[in-house]
C-alpha cells in the first residue's frame, strides 16, 4: 500500500476582517439561517459595494443600520418562489435581527441569478464582492467562485465592457444636470429670503416675476438693504427661467461657485435684516 500525505490548501481569495467584525456577522448570519434557513443561498461579509448594488435589483433596506458593517444576503430564486409577501416578511425579521444583534450591520439583499449574472459577466460589482468577501454562509459556489477570481479565471465579456463604458457619458450628462438643478436651488433660496423679509415689513409676498422690484420699493428705498440686491434678485430669476425654458443647458463650474457667492450672500444679508428689524417699526408698517 502507497502511503502519501494529503494537504490542505489555503483559501484563496477574500479580505481578513477583525475578530469582532466576524462575531457579529457570524452572529447575525446564525439568527437568520434558524429564521430564514433555505431561502438564504449564500451570506457574505463585504468591503464598499453597497453603493454599486443599488443600481441593481439589490433590496438595501432603509434604516437597517450605519453602514459600518456590510453584509450582502443572497435568496435562492431558482427554487423558491420569491413572491411579494416572502420578501416584506424577510424584509420585517431582517429587521428585527439587526435591531437584536448589532445596529452597525447593513443589509443588502440580492437574487442568486443576478449575483450570478454579475460574476458571469465579470461585472466589476461581482468582482468586488469576491475580491473583498468573506463567506458567512456558504452553499457551495461562494469559495469556489473565489479561487477561480484568485487564479486569474473570471474574465469580463465584452458586454460587460461595453456597458460599464456606456454608464460614463449618461454619468457626465447627470453632473451636469445636477449642475442646472443646484442653480435653481440657489434661485428658489433668493426667492425665499426674500418673500420673508416683504413679509416682515408688513407687505404679502411678491409674484417671483416681480420679486425684485418689490426689494427695490420696501427693502432698498428705506435703506434695509444695499442696492445690489435687487440686481441679484432680478439675475436668480432670469437664470432659472432660461434653465427651466432650457435657453440655458449649461452651467460653468467657476459661474456655479460665483453663483453660489452671490446667492449666500444676500440670504445671510436677510437674516441679518430680519434679526434686527425692530418690533415696533413692524407693528407701525402694519398700522400704516
């Protein structure tokens, strides 16, 4: 008889978390599997891919916790029927689990299909998942996928490329608008300081079309304000109206900053107005 000796190799893959950070996900990962048992395919300790699952069919449930410690729960949808009444139970008991275990946990929630899809495709969500995860609950295909990643094996399709590459001018085109909204913002702040302090003179709050004649009638004439202001009234309203009538489809960063100079200062000029406007002159605007 042959005699050979049989070793074991080392896990492959994965990051190395803190003894207390694997307690509590071990944990958390124990209560669920007695609640939940095979609905659960796999649990998986993770490092920063919430964020990116949320472009998913991921379910991230809302005040589930801090964020500190990320747990990514996946449910085997290839033989259980995940019906809208299976997943508001599973969301209720997650719940209740967190609160009982650790408030710092996070949850999020995928389909085994889609978790699938993502390592198929060499998706770079899955791969950070592999790349950073710690197997909590295994069923068979969580440690394996990792060697694979670890060896070199899991490659993108050039699907997956072509994706990814057209997510970056429909992001662009999103930081511009989000540009064009953050002006209107400013706008509506202009707007806002400016009805409160017409009505601390005793006045009704101006049509926004012609708020900035208002400013210069009961604000500037009596000396509450400087001049200036009623040119920045008058500049937030036309430019909301050419962003909102899309004759403006574009704002600079420097006239975005500008924008944002000009806009707090004239609201910290009406709060200082409406603190020190005296009582008694209001009560003698609304005598008059």
């Amino acid at each position: 008889m042959v005699e050979f000796q049989i070793k074991k190799k080392e896990k492959q893959g994965g990051r190395h978390y803190p003894k207390t950070v694997l307690d509590i996900a071990y944990e958390y990962g124990k209560k669920a599997y007695k609640e939940f048992g095979q609905l659960i395919k796999g649990m998986v300790l993770f490092g920063s891919a919430t964020r990116e699952l949320d472009r998913l069919d991921a379910q991230s449930t809302p005040g589930m916790g801090t964020g500190d410690i990320d747990i990514l729960v996946i449910l085997d949808d290839l033989t259980i029927q995940l019906t809208p009444d299976v997943l508001e139970a599973y969301k209720i008991i997650s719940e209740k689990l967190v609160a009982s275990t650790d408030k710092r946990l996070h949850i999020t929630t995928l389909k085994f299909t889609t978790f699938w899809e993502l390592i198929r495709n060499g998706d770079p969500v899955g791969i950070n998942i592999l790349r950073e995860g710690h197997a909590i609950i295994d069923t068979g295909f969580f440690d394996p996928l990792q060697a694979l990643l670890a060896q070199g094996r899991i490659l993108p399709t050039s699907e997956a490329v072509h994706a990814y590459f057209a997510k970056a001018p429909r992001a662009l085109h999103s930081a511009r608008m989000h540009l064009l909204q953050g002006a209107v913002d400013m706008y509506w702040a202009v707007i806002d300081a400016t009805q409160s302090a017409i009505m601390r003179v005793g006045e009704m709050p101006p049509n926004p079309k012609n708020a900035a004649e208002v400013v210069r009638e009961k604000l500037i004439k009596p000396g509450f304000l400087p001049k200036k202001f009623s040119r920045t009234v008058d500049k937030f309203y036309k430019l909301a109206k050419g962003i909102i009538h899309r004759e403006i489809k574009d704002v600079k960063g420097d006239d975005y900053h500008e924008y944002l100079r000009e806009a707090q200062e004239y609201v910290d000029a009406v709060r200082k107005f409406l603190d020190d406007y005296p009582r008694k002159h209001a009560k003698k605007q609304k005598k008059e």
